[in-house]
C-alpha cells in the first residue's frame, strides 16, 4: 500500500475540508487504505503525483472517484426508529394538515443509498393508502457520492436489509427478485428525484422545503463546515417545516433558531 507522507496528508485533509467540509485529521490510514485501489488503477507510486492529476483533470471525474472512495456511506432502513415514529404520528400529519391541498417538499440530504428515502417514502405511500387527505409529496435525495447516488436510483438491495421493515412494509414495498436482492416498488420511486449536490454549496433547486432529513453527515464535518450547513439547512427550511439530524448529532441552543420539539428534531416557528 502507498503511504502518505506528512506534506500529502495534509494536502488532501485541506482540499477535503475545504470543498466538502469532512473532517480526515485523524483518518491517515483510512485514506490509505481507501484510496489504494484507485493508485493501482491509474498506475500511481505517490499520493503527489494523485493530486497533480486530479487538480489538473477539468472532468472532475478524480475528485468524483476520490470522494467516493472517501465517503463514509453506511446506512440502512428506519435507522434511528424513533425518528421514523415520530414522523408517522406527529411530524407528517402536522405538515399534511398545516399544507392542505398544496405541496409538501421533501428534502433527504446526504441520502446515502437511498435506504433513508425509501423509508420516508414507504411511510408516505402508507399514508396515501389510507385515503388521509394530503398534500402533493415531491421528495428531493441529495449525495455527493455518484455511486452511492447510483445504488439509490437503482432501489435493489440485499435480501438481509428487509429484516430493519416492518413486515407488511417488506410484502407490500419491496419484491425479492431472487435469492440475494429485492427491489424497492415503483410507487416509492416515481416521485423521488435523486440528484449529486454538495452540502457545501447552495441547496439543489429554488424551493424551500418543508422537512429535511440530514442525518449522520455532519458528525464527520469539522466545526466551522457544521455551523455553515446548519445556517444553510435553517433558510431553506419553510415556516413550519421541520429539520432531522442523527441523534449523535445535536444541535446546540446557540448553534439554532429552529426549536428541538423532539430528540434530534428542530422545528422552524418563524411564521414567515
Ligand atoms: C453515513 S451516510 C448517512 C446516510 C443517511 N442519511 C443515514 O442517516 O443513514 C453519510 C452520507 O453523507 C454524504 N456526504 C458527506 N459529505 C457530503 C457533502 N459535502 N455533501 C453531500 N453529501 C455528503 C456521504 O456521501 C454519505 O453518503
């Protein structure tokens, strides 16, 4: 494996802070161990001469392969249940009622392989199966990583990620499609638009939205890309609408305007 010396380590700590906000002071080895397969690839003896191309590649296809060698993308369906249970009983009916006939836009930000979205959707068609009354749901699922984005839009997974839903949910949204993988239904997929979107940069399309999901991202952002994306995450969230972080990543009173109404969930009270 190729070793980074002190002046490459901290090259690629500063280019990775700086364009994603992911905090790899402490992370050498993982680099090394992650990014091994990619030299062998391009036939690269130093992470100097890496750079070098990758800087110099205007497709940005080596910095596209390089964060997605880099990201963490672990996830899985209704991780964090209790936020799953409070979006059934309180957080959505809230919204569908306070947003009548009109459009409820969702927003999963650093979706990972879609495990999380799918959840949500799973817990939006349970409701429109119902026959509630509810707002037209336009769902948005944002990585920087392409290939997890990738898995996202392909919705199959292994057969051992059914075992976090809850039956009915398995026979009703997911298809085995043979003895490895099951695909998610088309009626979770038809309204989720997946795209590649930076956390760093401004929020994907002009719209506000009405609950964000960002969840166990900023635990690996050092602390002044957590406060930038904090401070982003507030303004596009509507009056009303509601913001999700993983339970390890609590927002602090002086870090927020937007109220904890539940463990990990921040409401925005402003009325316009
Ligand atoms: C651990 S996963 C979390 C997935 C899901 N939200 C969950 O809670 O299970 C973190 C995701 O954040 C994404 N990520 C990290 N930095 C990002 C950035 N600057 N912009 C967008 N996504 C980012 C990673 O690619 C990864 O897929």
């Amino acid at each position: 494996m190729i070793r980074l010396n002190n002046r490459e380590f901290e090259e690629i700590v500063s280019y990775i802070r700086s364009n994603y906000g992911i905090n790899l002071e402490k992370k050498q080895v993982l680099i090394e161990c992650r990014m091994a397969r990619e030299m062998e690839k391009r036939g690269l003896t130093s992470f100097t001469q890496y750079m070098e191309q990758m800087r110099n590649d205007r497709s940005g296809e080596m910095a596209g392969e390089m964060i997605n060698r880099i990201t963490t993308n672990y996830t899985y369906f209704m991780r964090e249940p209790a936020h799953f249970s409070a979006l059934y009983n309180d957080i959505l009916p809230d919204l569908f009622e306070d947003r009548g006939m009109g459009i409820c836009n969702i927003w999963s930000a650093g979706c990972s392989t879609g495990e999380e979205v799918y959840s949500v959707a799973m817990l939006v068609q349970d409701y429109r199966e119902r026959g509630a009354r509810m707002p037209g749901i336009r769902i948005t699922a944002t990585d920087i990583s392409g290939e997890a984005l990738k898995k996202a839009e392909e919705g199959i997974y292994p057969l051992k990620e059914l075992e976090s839903l809850p039956g009915p949910w398995q026979r009703k949204y997911c298809h085995v499609r043979d003895g490895n993988t099951f695909a998610v239904d088309e009626r979770l997929r038809y309204n989720i638009r997946f795209r590649r979107h930076n956390l760093m940069e401004q929020p994907p399309g002009a719209d506000k939205y009405d609950l964000i999901l960002c969840r166990n991202v900023m635990i690996y952002f050092d602390r002044q890309s957590r406060g930038r994306l904090i401070r982003q995450l507030e303004q596009c969230l509507k009056p009303g609408g509601y913001l999700l972080v993983g339970h390890a990543e609590l927002l602090a009173a002086d870090e927020t305007g937007l109220k904890a109404v539940y463990p990990a969930v921040y409401k925005n009270i402003k009325t316009r």
